[in-house]
C-alpha cells in the first residue's frame, strides 16, 4: 500500500514505526497520505518547484490550435498549461436514480459520516454485498445502530475472507502467462482461466471444497472465516498475485472477451479477488448471528407513497426498509459522470469513450487520445481494468510522470540471470532480483554447474588457492551450505539464497548443466525472455543461446566479478575489486584491503556489480542513454555500433588476474 511504485512496503515501514496494529484503519491511511503530502511539498520547494494548491473546481476545459490548454474554474478563473492530468479520484456508481429525490435515499455510502443522520432504530437496506457494503453497515453498527440491515445484490453473496498472504514460489508463471496472452490474444481467455485453475489446484494440492455453495450466506459466511483463521486458503495466494499483471491480461483480450468475463465472471472474480479482512469478517458474522443483519438475492426496489417507505423485491419476498443506501462500486460510464470538467472534454472531443468504460488512453503512458492529456484512476478501467488499488495508483502515476519528463515508457521485461558457484554472484543476485521485480520485472534464476574455470581449463597445475576457492564455492557453498539455510528462515538476513528467493519472491530457479546447447534456447523461449545476463564469467553461452539473445530486441549482457590488478600497472596502481561489463567497455573498481579477508571484501563492495547490472538492464531495455553495441569479434564491439535498442551485447569471456 506504499505510494511508491517500487517501493510496495513503505506504508508498512511507515506504521511500524508508530508502533500500529495488525491491520490499518482508513483514517490511519489517510494520516499517511498526509504525511508524504507535506514530505513532498517540502521536496518540491527544496527543489526550486513552484507548486501552487487552488481550492476550487475546474467547469470547463479547451485545447487550442499551438497544444496548450485553458481550464475555466467555477469561480470564473482561467489556468493556462501545457499538459493536464486528471486525477479525479473515483465517481461512485447510482443504479437507482429514480430514487435520487427521495428522502431517505443515500446514492453512495461516502462519507459515511452522513449516515449518522440515519436513526438507530430505522430499517436499512443497503444495496450491494461487497466490499462498500460491508464498511457501510461497520460504520452503522460503530456508531450505535440497532435497527435491521438488509445487504441485497443479484449474488446474495458476501465477499470471501482474507487469510495471511503466503509466499507463491510460482509466481513468474503469472508473468509468463501475460506474454503469452500478448503474443496470442485470440484464445487470451480461454489460456487464463486454466492457468489459473492449473495454479490455484497446484496450490491447493486438488482440493476445491473451498468454492462449493452453502445453504445460506451466514454458514458461508462461517466456513470462509473458519478457512481463513486456520490458513487454509492458499487460493488466495494465486489470485493475490495477480495484481501486477491483470491489467496486462485484459489490455489483451479481444473485445467480445472482455465482454464475456464483465458479463459472466466480474462479479465471482471480485468476490474472491477482493476480500475482506478477518476483522471485519468476524464484525460481519456477529451482526448476522443476532439476526440483525440478512443477505439476500434481488435487485429492484422502489417508493411506495402508500407505506411511505422503500420495498425491495427478493428472492426472500418482499422487504420494507426506511432508508436505502446504494453502495454498488465505481462509476466508469461517461455518460454517468457528474463532473462539468469531465462532460467539457467530452462534448469537445478530448476524450475518446472506451467501449468498456472510461476514457481510451494509452496503455503504458496513460495519454488519452488528445496529445499533453492524461487521466489516471477509474477513468481508465476500460483500458487497465484493475485501477482502484494503491499499488496499481502508484505505478500509473509514475507512467505518467515519466511521459511528462518525456521519459520513455517502462515496459516490463523478463531477464534470465545465469550464475554459477562464485559467492560474489549470488551476493549481487540477492539484492538485483527485489530491484528488478520492483520496477516490474521478473527475473528468471538458472544455476549453470560447468566446473569451467577462465582462463585455467584443462590445466593440471593451477594455483593452490585457486583450487581451495573452487572447493569451497562448489562443495562447501552449493552443496552443503546453500541446503542448510534453505531449512532456516530468510526473515532479516541480508542475503536470500536461490533456493530463499525462489520462495520469498516466486521467480524461477532452474538448474542447467552449462549455457550451452538448443536445450537452453527453448527453455529461454518457453519464459520469453527478453534480456540475458550473466554474472559469471565461468562460461560464455554458445551459438544457440546468442542466437535466441540476437534477435529483435532481445539482448546478451554480461557482468564479471573479481579481484582484479589495476589496468596495466598493478604494481603501480595497487590490488582493486571490480566488475567488467564486457564490450560495452564499461569497467568499475573500487580499492580493497589486501589485510581483509576475501569474503569481507566482496560482502562490502558487490552492490557495485549489483548498480552496474541494473544499469546495463537499462541499457539494454533502451531506458538509458548510451551506445549498445551489437555482436562483434572477441576483444571489441563491431564496426557500426549504433545507438538504441538494435543488436546483442555480446559475452566474451575475460581473464581475472589474480
């Protein structure tokens, strides 16, 4: 719930540091947003930004002939600017507008402070089941209610209950499965629903009691919770994966897909999808057991004058309530949109409507289809399908703020890592692999077990201590150590193994032989990878892993670690610790204690391999300036080394000097 894209946990660290409770209120979130608002400002201003904060509403809104804009506010002011970006936060979804000029009619649950008007003792019928439902009869119960509640909605189902998050050791196959539905969107939805009945049965081990119907929502209800306390609900931890990349899965799909799911699976997918906390649950299932709360099926209702109260029609019969509360979701539809500001750009055509809802924008950079335009939030549903969340918020304004800066977009990219047995590249693994997947990639791990040693192989009279290091990197390291601490917990360790990671973060982790051979293109193929990059210089890949790598936009980096004698001069120059990237002529170096011990040198000075791997990613992505070079002859680039995202960074293997 961080507001930073790439940073996911900074909310938590935020609360932890307050000391706070199990689980966030909303006011506790809201003093969060104020706090990083006024962190923000104070940055800006430290920065010599002039940010100026207008209390008022924008009515109006034009484009001119030289791309600039004119917005007109209520209170006659006009604001001239070169870009716009809508951040209208959400529209609440009425159903029920016959009933907007009832008395007694409440057409959202926000704020819930004015439902204090509402007496303790009245009848209440909220129309809706989720997750709105839910905090809106919290909300009445806190503050002393006692009447009958009444959830109704076409389900007559509550929400699913959320359990403690898990691990998920697959989730690059969530990954995976959004560039194969990119590649094939015609069977997108048929691929996407066995994927994940394929995954949440894997998670499960093939028990599906959990999706069964009860008699009533109250013995639901009751098993969901009882589920959910006891941990037996790993379903979840599929589903909660998701996040990052279902909008990826609907950009995708055909129209009449997309269609299909809003009409036959949007409502079983946000009441699994979305749950609500234990807490509630339980707040819920004490309301219900005292019969002060019925969930029921049905969806009309209307004023009658005679009763002078609103009655439903149920698959339970027919119910009388004094007040009605509509809490139905978010509103997409244009047409429904209260905002002078939003109707403006439609009627002058700034907007393009998306035909599921909202405005058609870019997908990567949110641009809608006037140029220096851009909306975020709900608008953008029909585009990005899951906008509501926080983390999804965080990386959209991020989007944005690049194309703003004119940054190109950040597209996510699958990178195969290739390590061997040498401590220093799985140190620089440990920290590279939470930074890819926080800039929203995924990185996929292949253990290589070559016993190539550069430089050296095939000798017979190689330095003692080169032979000790080997022994102690491929028995004592892989064979001994890495399994003991796979029995152990990672939490606080500044290192994960392969094997933690594997765990902790979801990516794979395959053990190959070597890099070389067809067997390693295909497996390249099947998780579509698209960069390549070694931190190893036990091996160069061969002609079949370079070929896969040399193709359209697909790169080959490689980053060397070791210790290193200075260029030329290591008399003169003195012992450095280092990292190569080769042939993009990239070479890193820091001064070591010869006094120290080799494992504490290189535990102080790997994030140096570590910032240049990430560099080199962005390179190769076309997220950096500078010159790639394409395949060439070993020792240099080719002639013709452009710039951009053409051609392979090729793997050369390169002498460490000892």
């Amino acid at each position: 719930m961080g507001l930073y894209y790439n940073d996911p946990k900074h909310f938590t660290r935020w609360r932890s540091e307050l000391a706070s409770g199990p689980f966030p209120s909303r006011s506790q979130y809201g003093e969060y947003l104020e706090a990083m608002w006024s962190e923000i400002l104070s940055q800006a201003q430290q920065m010599g930004l002039d940010i100026s904060i207008i209390q008022d509403e924008v009515s109006d809104i034009d484009r001119h002939d030289d791309s600039t804009f004119t917005l007109t506010l209520t209170g006659g002011r006009r604001l001239a600017a070169q870009s716009v970006v809508l951040a209208l936060g959400n529209y609440t979804s009425t159903l029920n507008t016959h009933l907007l000029n009832q008395p007694g009619f409440f057409p959202s649950p926000w704020p819930t402070s004015q439902l204090k008007t509402i007496p303790a003792d009245a009848s209440v019928l909220i129309i809706g089941s989720r997750l709105s439902a839910v905090d809106a009869a919290l909300f009445l119960s806190k503050n002393g209610h006692k009447g009958p509640l009444t959830f109704m909605s076409r389900s007559g189902r509550l929400p699913k209950v959320q359990g403690e998050p898990e691990p998920y050791p697959r989730r690059y196959t969530l990954h995976t499965l959004a560039r194969y539905i990119e590649s094939n969107p015609a069977d997108g939805l048929v691929k996407l629903t066995t994927t994940l009945m394929d995954e949440i049965d894997g998670v499960n081990n093939g028990d599906w009691t959990w999706i069964q119907k009860h008699a009533s929502p109250l013995a639901e209800l009751r098993a969901d919770l009882f589920a959910a306390q006891g941990g037996n609900v790993h379903w979840q931890t599929v589903l909660r994966h998701t996040a990052p990349v279902i909008e990826r899965y609907w950009h995708c799909l055909p129209l009449e897909s997309q269609k299909l799911f809003m009409a036959k699976f949007f409502t079983p997918w946000m009441r699994y999808r979305h749950g609500m906390p234990v807490q509630n649950a339980q707040k819920i299932l004490n309301l219900m057991e005292t019969s002060q709360l019925s969930v029921v099926a049905g969806e009309a209702v209307h004023w009658d004058e005679g009763e002078g109260a609103f009655i439903a029609q149920t698959t339970s019969g027919p119910i009388e309530a004094s007040y009605v509360i509509e809490a139905t979701g978010q509103e997409s539809h244009l047409d429904r949109i209260p905002s002078p500001l939003v109707q403006s750009a439609v009627r002058k055509g700034l907007f393009t409507p998306h035909p599921m809802g909202g405005v058609d924008v870019d997908f990567h950079t949110l641009c809608t289809s006037t140029p220096g335009l851009y909306t975020m939030g709900s608008l953008t549903r029909g585009t990005h399908f899951y906008v509501s969340a926080i983390d999804r918020t965080a990386a959209h304004a991020a989007r944005i703020a690049d194309a703003l800066v004119g940054e190109p977009p950040a597209r996510p990219v699958h990178i195969a890592i290739f390590l061997g047995a040498d401590v220093a590249s799985h140190l620089i693994a440990s920290d590279l692999v939470p930074l890819l997947l926080a800039e929203g990639h995924m990185p996929f791990l292949f253990l290589s077990s070559s016993k190539q040693t550069p430089s050296l192989e095939g000798s017979d009279s190689r330095p003692f201590d080169l032979r000790k290091l080997e022994f102690f990197e491929r028995e004592l390291f892989r064979k001994h150590l890495c399994p003991r601490l796979k029995e152990h917990s990672f939490k606080g360790a500044r290192h994960m193994t392969v094997e933690q990671m594997q765990t902790a973060y979801g990516v794979l982790v395959q053990e190959i032989p070597d890099t070389k051979g067809a067997s390693v293109g295909r497996m390249l193929q099947k998780y579509f990878i698209d960069v390549g990059i070694s931190l190893t210089c036990a091996e160069a890949p061969d002609q079949d892993v370079i070929a896969y790598l040399s193709s359209s936009s697909r790169h080959l980096l490689a980053v060397d670690a070791g210790v290193l004698s200075a260029p030329w001069d290591s008399k003169k120059a003195g012992a450095k610790f280092g990292y190569t990237l080769r042939d993009v002529i990239d070479r890193r170096t820091i001064p070591v204690g010869e006094s120290a011990a080799m494992l504490t040198g290189v535990g102080k000075e790997y994030a140096l391999g570590v910032q240049m791997a990430v560099d080199a990613i962005k390179l190769g992505c076309g997220n950096a300036g500078g010159v790639i070079c394409p395949a060439g002859k070993e020792g240099g680039a080719a002639k013709g080394a452009g710039r951009g995202g053409a051609g392979m960074i090729r793997v050369f293997k390169h002498p460490l000097e000892l």
